[in-house]
C-alpha cells in the first residue's frame, strides 16, 4: 500500500514534471525506511547548479520521509565553515558540497568518509545506480584521493566524494557574429591567436571573456591555456617548471585575451566573466560547461540562440580543465546513512536529468546521450566529445594547492595581466615562494 | 560616614573580570597560537610548536610589509578624507536646515548596510560594462575604465568605497557633539566680532576636539580592520596592490592555512594600531580631565 502510494505520487506532481523515472524508489521504502524523520543537513554555495538542486528536494522528502536543511553560503566562504564544523566532535553537516581543490585537503586532515563501504552496503546501495554510468573523468577528478600524486586515478586511490555540479571547458560562440565576418570558430591554438584580434576589430565588441581577478579566477584562465599548450605547474617531481617557455606561453596569451576582450578583465571574476558573454559583450566565451543552463534563459542572456559550442582549441594537445563541485559525508555527520540516501538519489540517473532540465550541469553519460535532454541541451554533443580531453591532472589538486593558487601564482598571474611586470618576470618571481610551500608540504626536500 | 576603599572594587570587580577576560583571551590565544604550526580541521593535538618562527617569517615576508605600506596608505586617505567630509558636512547641517532629517537619514545610510552588500553594490557600480559610474562617463563621450582591473584605480576604487560607507560615522558624531555645544559661548564670540569661519575653527572645533579624537581613533582602528568590502571588491588585487593588512591574514589564515603565520602578523597588526592609537589620544585625550 504504502509503494503503491509512492508509485501514484511519483507519477505526478514535480516528478513527474522534472521527469524523474519511477523504478528507483518503486523498490526504496525499505532503505529508506530505516531514516524517516531524519534531517540531512546539507553545506551548499550560490551556483546554479545548487540553485537547481534545491528545487528538487521537496521530492526527496516526499519520496523517503528524509527531510533535508540547507545551508547556502558563498562559495568562498563555504571552505572556512565547512572546516570549521567539521573539526568538531560532532559536526552540523552531514552532507557537504566541495570545490574539487579541497578534496586533498579534506582527506589529509581525516575530515570526510570514504564512500566505498556505502556503496557495498546493501542495505544502502542503490542496485539500479550503475556507478560506471557516471563520467569516469569526473569521477577521478571529484571524488578520488590517494592515488598517483595523490590525486589521480590508479594504485591507492579511493573514493571520497562523487561529482555533483562537475565541469569541463568548452568554447561557446556567437555563431550570428561569426557569420557575418565569415569567421570560423578556431581548432587550434594557432587560430585562436590570430582570430582575438580580428575579432576584436571586427565585431567591435570583446573576442573572448575571460577571469582575471587576482587569485584563483587568473589563475584558472592561465591554466586553461596552460595545458593544451603541453605545460604544466610541476615537473613529475614536484619542481617548480610554470615559468618555463610554456608558463610564459600561456601567460602572453591570456594577456592578450584580456587586451583583446570585454573592459575590465583583470578585474572579472567568474560572474563577470559569464555575464559578459551572455550580455553581448563578447563574442567567445572558453571556460566551464556550466554555462550550457544560462545561455538560454531570457531572463540572463540576451544570446539565446546565437550560441554554438566546439571543443577547446588544440594547442599541442587536445585538453580541457577537470573540475567543479562534488558531494561528500563529513566523518563527523550525525546522520551519515541518511545523507548517502541523498547524495545517491541526487546523483542518480533519473536525478542527473531532472536538475538539468532545470539548469544543472549532467555527471551521467546517460543523460549526455538521452534524446531528449539532447534535444533540450544540443551542446551535451560538444561536451561528450570535450570529456575526452578533459584533464583531471590539468591543476595539481594537493594540500597546498590553495596557497599556490591564491598567493603566489595568483599575484603573478595579475601582475602580469595588468602589465606591472613582463611574464617571464612575473613568474620567475614567485618560484621561491611556491618551492617553499612546497618543502614545507614535505614535496621538496630542504 | 566615608565608603571604604574596597568598596567600589566590588561594584566594579565582576564586570572588570568580565571585560578583561573578554579582551585578554582572544589576545593571549592568538599570541599562543604565533607560536605554533596548526591548520584548521585539525585537532590542537597535532600542532606543533615552532617557537618564534612564524613571527621571524612574519618580519621577513615581502608580502607582510607590502601589505602594511598599503594598510598606512589607505588608512591615512580614508580617515582623512572622512573626517574632512564628515565635520564639513556635520557643520553645513547643524542649523536649521529644511529637510533636515531626511538628509541626516540619508547620510547614515551606507553606515547601516552590511559590508559584504557594500562591496557587491561597489562592485557592480565599478563594472566596466554595466556599472553606473561608466555609464556616467559614457554620457560625456568617456570610454569605459576597468576601474578594478588596474592597479591606481582599484586602489581608489576601495578608498571610495570605503569614504562613501563611513563618512557618515563622523558626521553623526560630529552633529552629536556640535549640538551639545554651548550657544552662550558662540553668541559670545559673535559679540566680540568674529566671523564665521573664527567662531568655527577657534571656538567650535576647538570645543568638540575631544569627540573628534575619539572619532579619528574609531575610525583609524577600523579602518585597519576593514577586510570584506575589500574581499569582494577586488580580492586584494590587481597583483597585492589592494591587499591590507587583515586581508592578509585572511589569506594566511585560511587559504594558506596557516594560523600560527596568521596569528604572528595579527600581532603586528595590533603593535600598529595601538601605537597610531595612543599618537592619536596624545593629540587630544578626551579621559585626561577624568584623571585624579
């Protein structure tokens, strides 16, 4: 009685709307049983991949009986409260939203479950979740820690956290602009050089958006052309090499990014960035698939169905950036088993395209190949074919990369940007400084 | 009959405990953790004690002394150019003016507004694209500024914001003091022949110097305090040009993790502050008349 009524539930209402599928939860009650008039209290930022999710909670509840809090913060002051209560004994999250950064962190400092013993208790496991449907490069970059360089996919490795709100980098462009300058989309790094300042003249408008402002937001922009253009931050042996001919590459380019595109680059954070792009200012926009949701919605673009999307531009390699926001249990959650309920149902098949419909990012090669999200989403053909390239070693994801990013490579970065210092200059600077941070994190020997 | 001289210690005593403890413990805290290397998330436990070598990194870090030469800079514009604009306005409005509490309304306005709101609405109004101030500029033919993209103005673009939010701290103080100035002495001046601009800077100012001593200190103590209009109007870039003091810390403290670093350079800080502290109360001590 009590399935049958779950079963007429799930077939209207907001499920029905977000198109949830129903054998899921025909045989759940009895997992989730156990945890009706549990709270799951959950750690989110501001982005619209959360703001999408929210929306499908009230369904959880319905469905398991497990209510779910809420705690949205900004994203860069989620890290200091998410530390903070998970030092405690006994914490207020048990269900936290992380940047891919600090996965390293969170394991080090023993503050996150690994997953695998839920995945194997029966009692819990979802046996239609078909784990090997959700993107294998997502999976290595969000969730897996332990493994070569503590980071990557392989011997060691284990399952900490699994993506939720994941992305790689796609080059969207305006196909009306391109059209009438009889411009072609570049494939490669060598295109994309001259076409910036062409475009730029041409279009009369930014060529592409970039980040720029000090910290991380430069230095994501940086690493973005970094890596196709075959750099790295590290040698296999931890050394310092971003200031090679290859840093300095990559560094002159997003210098010319930022003269060639929208006023006030080196100011712009992600927002901005967005914003620019879909508000007419520029004419390519090269960063996270998270932009699929927004270039669409009137009620933020004013682009919608000017946009087409190619892969990330070849330099030496085909390779695009790997990361985003994953889900993972706090050691200290008070309710653990219900918040892997959760973070299960969340990324679940039927779950993966009911937040998409509704602006979200996929984690699921299922729901990139499903006709009708195809139909809504064009752009998921894009993004398969980018999921190839993508890196999950495109940024070296240790302990310390926080410090790196923001206070060293960061300040260069904008330096740099800003024309204060010459590339070359500006990154020779800061190799002491990161060869310090890195023999204090014991990577170096001193 | 004489009140024993105990007697007003016992009065006083629980809410001094009360006081000393609430100051001196956060302060003997953070200078016990300069001494150690601890990261957040971890249990104390595990810190280890690494004696004066985080107030030694501390001295010699480049990027400490940068950030206390912007920190002075800005600190000194700020306070400045608030207490120029919060008296010259406090005097403008003391009489009667029509509307007069409508424009005391809106001038403490920014006051009330949380800080992170502050540097949202600046930042949207510094946009290059979208941002008023361009729009402004564009009416007179100006192209538009990356005003937080460049070092000089991202810099003025944090004073101004910081002008615009607490001008109105000096000038509700300063309405307070100038009204509880006492007529019989301005009338009296007036008699004797003295035109506006003596009876303000000879007799009005000079009566009200106390609350404007103990206005600068609050001011130049907050203003060393300031971290998230600057946090989110420009990070502390381009490069560190807009990096203070606390926002410094910040970093240290949460993004390096490294709370010992943190707690070393906090100490600094407050060396500062306490000492452009007491050269601002030896200019005008508004407690001397209370000594015995």
């Amino acid at each position: 009685m009590k399935r049958r009524t779950l079963i007429q539930t799930a077939g209207g209402g907001a499920l029905g709307l977000l198109g949830a599928g129903l054998p899921l939860f025909g045989y759940a009650q009895d997992r989730f049983a156990k945890y009706k008039g549990q709270t799951v209290v959950l750690s989110i930022p501001a982005h619209p991949h959360y703001d999408a999710m929210v929306k499908l909670l009230p369904e959880f509840t319905k469905q398991t009986g497990i209510k779910v809090e809420v705690d949205k913060l900004a994203m860069a002051r989620m890290k200091d409260k998410q530390l903070l209560e998970m030092a405690k004994p006994s914490g207020d999250y048990d269900l936290i939203c992380y940047v891919v950064m600090w996965k390293g962190e969170y394991v080090k400092k023993n503050l996150i479950r690994e997953l695998d013993p839920f995945f194997k208790n029966a009692a819990l496991a979802d046996p239609n979740y078909d784990f090997k449907d959700v993107v294998p490069r997502y999976v290595e970059n969000m969730g897996l820690v332990g493994g070569p360089k503590g980071y990557l996919a392989g011997p060691g490795a284990k399952l900490y956290g699994m993506p939720y709100g994941a992305e790689t980098s796609v080059l969207a462009y305006r196909r009306d602009i391109f059209a009438k300058h009889n411009l072609k989309a570049p494939d490669n790094y060598t295109e994309f050089e001259k076409l910036l300042p062409i475009l730029k003249d041409k279009a009369g408008i930014g060529a592409l958006t970039s980040r720029g402002q000090a910290g991380h937001q430069c230095v994501h922009a940086w690493l973005l052309h970094l890596n196709p253009l075959g750099g790295k931050v590290f040698d296999d042996k931890w050394n310092p090499i971003f200031n090679n001919e290859t840093g300095v590459k990559a560094l002159n380019f997003l210098k010319l990014v930022s003269d060639t595109g929208p006023v006030g680059i080196p100011g712009y954070g992600q927002g901005e960035m967005i914003t620019s792009f879909l508000q007419g200012q520029a004419a390519m926009y090269l960063d996270s698939s998270l932009i699929f949701g927004q270039v669409n919605d009137p009620s933020k673009s004013k682009i919608a169905g000017q946009v087409s999307y190619v892969v990330h531009p070849k330099g030496v390699r085909h390779s695009s950036q790997s990361g985003g926001l994953g889900l993972a249990i706090p050691k200290n959650a008070k309710n653990a088993d219900a918040a892997f309920l959760l973070m299960q149902w969340l990324t679940s098949k039927e779950q993966d395209k009911a937040v998409c419909r509704i602006g979200g990012v996929p984690s699921r090669n299922s729901t990139m190949m499903d006709q009708d999200m195809v139909r809504q989403y064009p752009e998921y053909i894009t993004l398969r074919q980018q999921l190839e390239y993508s890196d999950p070693d495109w940024r070296p994801i240790i302990a310390e990369w926080d410090e790196i990013n923001i206070q060293a490579l960061g300040v260069a970065v904008s330096e740099a940007l800003t024309g204060k210092k010459k590339a070359k200059e500006a990154l020779d600077g800061i190799v002491p400084k990161v060869t310090d941070i890195m023999k204090r994190g014991g990577y170096l020997k001193g | 009959m004489r009140t024993p001289a105990w007697v007003p210690w016992v009065y006083l005593g629980p809410a001094v405990a009360v006081m000393a403890a609430a100051c001196l413990y956060p302060l003997l805290s953070a200078l016990q953790l300069g001494f150690y290397d601890w990261s957040m998330g971890t249990p104390w436990g595990e810190a280890k004690w690494v004696g004066l070598d985080a107030f030694s990194r501390a001295f010699q870090d480049p990027s400490v002394w940068r950030s206390l030469r912007t920190t002075l800079l800005f600190a000194f514009v700020c306070v400045t150019a608030e207490m120029v604009l919060g008296i010259a306005l406090a005097l403008a409005l003391e009489g009667q003016v029509r509307a007069m509490a409508f424009f005391r309304t809106l001038f403490i306005l920014p006051m009330m507004i949380a800080p992170i709101a502050v540097g949202l609405t600046w930042r949207y109004l510094f946009d290059a694209q979208f941002g008023l101030i361009n729009a402004i500029l564009a009416v007179f033919g100006h192209a538009p500024v990356g005003w937080l993209a460049q070092e000089n103005t991202a810099f003025m673009a944090i004073i101004i914001a910081d002008i615009w939010q607490w001008t109105p701290f000096v000038f509700i103080m300063m309405i307070a003091a100038l009204a509880n100035v006492d007529g019989a002495v301005l009338e009296a001046a007036r008699v004797d022949g003295a035109n506006w601009w003596q009876t303000t800077f000879r007799v009005k100012l000079p009566m009200v110097m106390n609350v404007i001593a103990i206005t600068l200190l609050m001011r130049l103590i907050d203003a060393f305090r300031v971290l998230e209009v600057i946090y989110i109007l420009t990070f502390g870039g381009p490069g560190e040009s807009t990096e203070i003091l606390s926002l410094h810390i910040y970093k240290t403290a949460f993004v390096g993790q490294r709370l010992g670093g943190a707690a070393a350079i906090s100490v600094l800080l407050l060396i500062v502050v306490a000492g452009l502290s007491w050269f601002a109360l030896r200019l005008s001590n508004p407690l001397k008349d209370e000594e015995r």
